[in-house]
C-alpha cells in the first residue's frame, strides 16, 4: 500500500510582500490566495499462477481526498472531491506461441465533488454538488509479431447520471523495416468537465459567469463531452554522413460529438458556459528531427501545426490563445569525459510561437480593447553544466534570453474590481529574462 500526503498554499497580489504599502494605498487590496490539501492511497494485490507465464489476475484499490479554497478579489471558490477506485484484472494468453494474450476485468469509479463559488456579489454563494458511480467491463486483445503489433479493446460503462456508454479503442504497429514503423490508433473517449477547476483562472477577472443550463442539475446540467479520435504516426531512422538519425512524422483528428464550449467572444464581461451546437474538431500535425551532427553533438528540430476550431455563439473560430504554429530547435554538446567522469555539457534551445486569436474586446471602451491577434514571438534558453564527477556537478542557465515579455498584459489592472479587469488574454511570457543556477549532489 502506498500513502501520500500534499500540502501547498500560495498568496500573491497587491500589498503582498510590503505590508505598509497595502495599509497605507491600498484600502481594499487585491490578492490571489490559494490552498490545497490532499491524501491519497493505492493498494493493489496480485496472483500469479505458478504453471502459466501469462496467467495472473490482480486487484486494485486506490482513494483520493482533495480540499482547495481559493480566492481572487471578492471571489471565492470552495471545492472537496471524494474518490474511490477499484478494478478486478485478468490476464492469460491464447494459443501456446506466446504471441496473443488478453486481459479483461471489471471496475467501479466513484466521485463525489462539492463546490461553492461566492460571485463578486459577495450575498451570492452558489452551490454545486455532483456525484457520479460508473460500474464498467472492459476486454482487451494483444497480439505481438515480429512486424506486427495491435491491441483492441472496448469498455461498456453505466454512468449514474449519463447512463450506459462503449467506447472502443485500436492501436497498431507494423515494421516494413527494422528501420520504420507505421502506428495507427482510433477510439472513443468520453469525460465529466470539471467546469469551475478546468476554468478557474477567469476567476481572475470580472467576467460574469453565464452557465446556459439548470445549474441545479447534475454536472449543471451539462452533457458530458464525448469525442472520436483517428491519427497514425510514421518512424523512419536513416544516416547522413556516417551518422544517425531519425525523423517522426504524426497526425491525429479529433472530432467532438459534444464539447462544453468556454466562449469568451460573446461579451467581454461575460463568459458563457454551454454544449456545443455545431462542430469542432481538432488536426494536429507534428514533425520532428533528430539527428547526431557528431559523437558528443545533436541536434533535434520541431514543427507542429494545429488546428482547432469550434461552434461558438458567433460562429466557427479557432481556439483562443493557442498558437497554430510552433517551431522548436535544440542544440546540445558534451565534452569528453575524463579520468573521474567529469565533463561540459551544453544545450541552448529556441522556440518559435506563431499567431495567435485573442477573444474580441470590441465592446469595451477604446482604452481597454487589444489585438484580435497575437504577434509571432521567439523564446531562447540555455544551460551549461559542469560534471566533476558522477556525484557532483554544477548548472547555470537562463530562460527568455531574448526577454520577450507581453506588454500590459492585464486590461485595466490599475483597477482590478474595475468592470473591464480581465487578466485572461494572456499569449506570451509576463516575466523577462531569467538567470538561475544550482549544484547537484548524488547521493548513492
């Protein structure tokens, strides 16, 4: 059995650290204050027969205790979640070649979550209660070849709130090559949003918050979010110039059948909460390089491409602040070692962050709306590290060389109970430059 225990508590905001400056200017400071405390268990007991390589079965246990109290400004958010977990494990093999085997069981997930949010109307507090039992059957076939790898399997759940569900799932691999891979994988998957948790930096802001159903409902109201995904990914090793390397390329689709859409287009004093009515559908396309320029010298290059849109109440957008291209290059160097193991290593890696869609603020006063987008930026990093030995050695590095900062970040922060405070458009680094530095010491 395994027992863990969380403590953590953090407090920031105006008057935080000078304390004669929040008595003296500031009557009515803002503050961001966060605590949460959680207990967990994991037990889990198995059999092995003793005539049979692959036969077993198991159980497993595991319980999760989670209190967070939070608060920005004259918001308050109260939040306990109560879980439990069990699940029964078969496994045996089929056929006597050591080449499919099965596993299956039964589980039993439990969730009780009790949440309160005092609005910035502090005479409102509402309530929020959701408990959830799902009892499920899973089966799961493995069959491993030399060229050919694929699990299927498929759940049959039976939410208490929801009602009954399968989600299947596939994966497989096939070698052409000892030098290649193709993967491919499909499935369903469904989810109950933690809607205020999920969402609990727009606490940060005065937005109303406008949830389109009974919120005295289950889960307020809400379906659960219920997608299909499809993606296969290619692995091909090569060499250049008597060295190695390899390049990855992925591409996966999501489509929703229902989502719970976070518009914050609609108004920008208001953040609405509804299902989705429409589509929305996620393309992530991913390729990357890796390739050893010399023995002690590699280089690994990156690019990815999203593309997410969805239904809103204005129609079809792009997902806000994420960026639809990404670029990555990372260069690093070590030293020969010598008599007691010690060596310079170097690394220094760059970043590269397109275009971005901020939500519009068109409706605020003209002092308090932004950009409809983000300008592309680039983040630089490095870090050099001296080894003495195998258990002792020295780091200095950096993050944000380039000190690349977004400028007034937070609408109208001068006066955060303001009816435009809003520190939810956020698309670049707050911080600038960084310099940090540190000693390892391994202890055996």
């Amino acid at each position: 059995m395994v027992l863990a225990h969380l403590h953590f508590s953090s407090l920031a905001g105006k008057g935080v650290t000078d304390k004669q400056l929040a008595q003296d200017n500031l009557q009515n400071p803002y503050k961001v204050s966060s605590t949460t405390n959680r207990g967990q268990a994991f037990a889990k007991i198995g059999y092995l027969f003793p005539d049979e390589q692959y036969k077993s079965m198991a159980v497993q246990f595991s319980g999760v205790y989670h209190d967070h109290q939070s608060l920005f400004g004259n918001r308050q958010y109260l939040g306990k979640q109560t879980s439990g977990y069990a699940n029964f494990i078969y496994q045996d093999e089929i056929g006597k070649k050591q080449e499919q085997n099965f596993k299956t069981g039964f589980s039993l997930v439990y969730d009780l979550y009790e949440e309160s949010l005092q609005n910035n109307d502090t005479s409102i507090v509402q309530q929020y209660n959701l408990e959830e039992v799902v009892p499920g059957a899973y089966f799961e076939y493995n069959l491993t070849k030399s060229k050919l790898g694929l699990v299927a399997g498929v759940r049959a759940d039976y939410h208490s709130v929801y009602g009954a569900f399968i989600t299947p799932r596939v994966n497989m691999r096939y070698n052409f090559t000892e030098k290649n891979a193709l993967k491919i994988s499909a499935g369903r998957g469904r989810r109950t949003p933690n809607l205020i948790m999920e969402n609990v930096g727009l606490l940060a802001t005065s937005r109303n918050w406008i949830i389109e159903n009974d919120v005295n409902l289950p889960g307020f109201g809400l379906k659960q979010e219920s997608a299909w995904n499809f993606g296969f990914g290619f692995n091909q090793d090569f060499e250049i110039l008597f060295r190695g390397g390899n390049i990855n390329v992925d591409f996966y689709h999501t489509l929703f059948e229902n989502q719970i859409i976070v518009d914050l287009d609609y108004h920008p004093q208001e953040v609405y909460f509804y299902n989705l009515e429409g589509q929305s559908f996620s393309n992530s396309f991913q390729i990357e390089v890796n390739y050893d320029i010399s023995k002690r010298m590699d280089i690994r290059l990156a690019y990815r491409f999203l593309d997410v849109q969805k239904d809103f109440k204005v129609g079809m957008l792009s997902k806000p602040l994420l960026a639809q291209n990404k670029g990555f290059v990372n260069l690093s160097y070590e030293t020969k070692k010598n008599d007691k193991e010690g060596q310079w290593k170097f690394d220094i890696t760059s970043q590269l962050v397109g275009e971005q869609r901020i939500p519009s603020t068109s409706l605020n006063p003209s002092e308090f709306i932004v950009s409809s987008k983000s300008p592309s930026y680039m983040l630089l990093s490095a870090q050099i590290t001296k080894v003495f030995s195998k258990k002792f050695e020295f780091y200095i590095g950096g993050e944000n060389l380039t000190n690349f900062i977004q400028n007034d970040p937070i609408i109208q922060a001068e006066n955060p109970y303001g009816e435009y405070f809003d520190s939810s458009l956020i698309w670049a680094p707050v911080f600038g430059r960084m310099v940090y530095g540190g000693l390892r010491w391994t202890i055996e």
